[in-house]
C-alpha cells in the first residue's frame, strides 16, 4: 500500500506529491506541533498535520476511527491521508518510533487550543461542547477511550471543538 487517500476532490499524482514533499521536509526540519509533548505530530502546512503513532497498527486505527466518526457527524479533524514513508527519514529524524512505524496519518490542522488549557467562560462554553460531542458517540458502534479535555482541542474562528486522538477507540 503506497497511501490511502480520502478526499474525492484530490488527484493522487499530483496533490499528494506535494504533500508528500511538505511532509518530507517538516520532518527533516522537526517542525513539530509542539516541542514540549511526546507526541509525533508535525506541521506539514498550513492547513495539515501528520501524525505518526506508535505503531502502523494504531495510526491505521486512527484512520478508519477519524474516518468513522467525521461520517457519522461528530466533530473531529478531517483524515487527509495514510501515507507511507521511508524508514530512513524515520530513523534519521524522527525522536521515537517503534520498529514496524512506516506510516503517518495526515489529518486537517484545527486552529486553537486543547481545552484543558481554556480558562473562564472559554473552558465551561467549550467543556460543555466536549460533553455534546462525546454524548453523540454513544449510538455509535464504538467504545470512546482517553477521552477527555486533554484530548479535545477548540477553534475560536468556528466556536467547535474537535476530538482528536482516536488509538485506543475499539469497535463494538
Ligand atoms: N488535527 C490537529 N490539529 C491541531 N493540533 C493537533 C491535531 N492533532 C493533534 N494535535 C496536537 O497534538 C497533540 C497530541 O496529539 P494526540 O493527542 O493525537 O497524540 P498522542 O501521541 O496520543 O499524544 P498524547 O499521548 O499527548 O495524548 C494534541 O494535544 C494537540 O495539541
Ligand atoms: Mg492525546
């Protein structure tokens, strides 16, 4: 498998080349999202981060979860793409990784902050949104897990929360 691809609208030969390239490039300039946290989450553009779990297994999780869950309305990042890469850009680069770790998940960049950093009316308007969106999963065929305000983030530019972080999700 070179990649999965998701949005209809891209031409796999010539969009995702240059994603491929702005990938390549965050993560040989470790352009991560966030220095201080473990996490393996790049900033490849403006628009698109990549994250890389910490096994295949689990970002193809993520995948089919994030996929799943944007399907079935409830508010998450939009999945761009699983990409492949070459296990030398991982083992010259990239901080940690596991020995089977050769694919990254590109996912839409949401603008703002993970909840639990929110203060004030931001936090109790945004923790009650959290709540909403988690409550719409309980139909679903789906358990949650890790869930919680560490794992939602909130744009200010659209007042929606986003839940991010799906590698514990299991199936029903
Ligand atoms: N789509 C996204 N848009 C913007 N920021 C994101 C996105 N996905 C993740 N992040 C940022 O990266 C951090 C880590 O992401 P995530 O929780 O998915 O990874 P993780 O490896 O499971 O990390 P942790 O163990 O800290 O939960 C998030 O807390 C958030 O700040
Ligand atoms: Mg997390």
């Amino acid at each position: 498998m070179e990649f999965k691809l998701n949005h209809p609208s891209l031409n796999p030969y010539s969009e995702i080349a240059i994603v491929k390239k702005q990938l390549e490039r965050s993560i040989v300039e470790r352009n991560r999202l966030d220095y201080s946290n473990k996490s393996n989450i790049y900033c490849v553009n403006n628009s698109l981060v990549a994250k890389m779990g910490r096994s295949n297994e689990l970002n193809e999780r993520e995948f089919d979860v994030g996929n799943y869950l944007y399907e079935n309305g409830i508010h998450v990042p939009r999945i761009h793409s699983l990409i492949k890469i070459n296990r030398s850009l991982i083992r010259n680069h990239m901080l940690s990784y596991s020995f089977d770790n050769n694919l990254v998940l590109l996912m839409q960049r949401i603008p703002g902050k993970r909840v639990d950093n929110l203060e004030g009316n931001e936090f109790t308007k945004a923790h009650q949104l959290m709540k909403k969106e988690l409550a719409k999963t309980d139909i679903l065929m789906i358990y949650p897990s890790d869930v919680g305000t560490h794992n939602t983030l909130y744009n200010p530019n659209d007042g929606k929360v986003y839940l991010i972080d799906f590698e514990g999700w299991e199936w029903k």
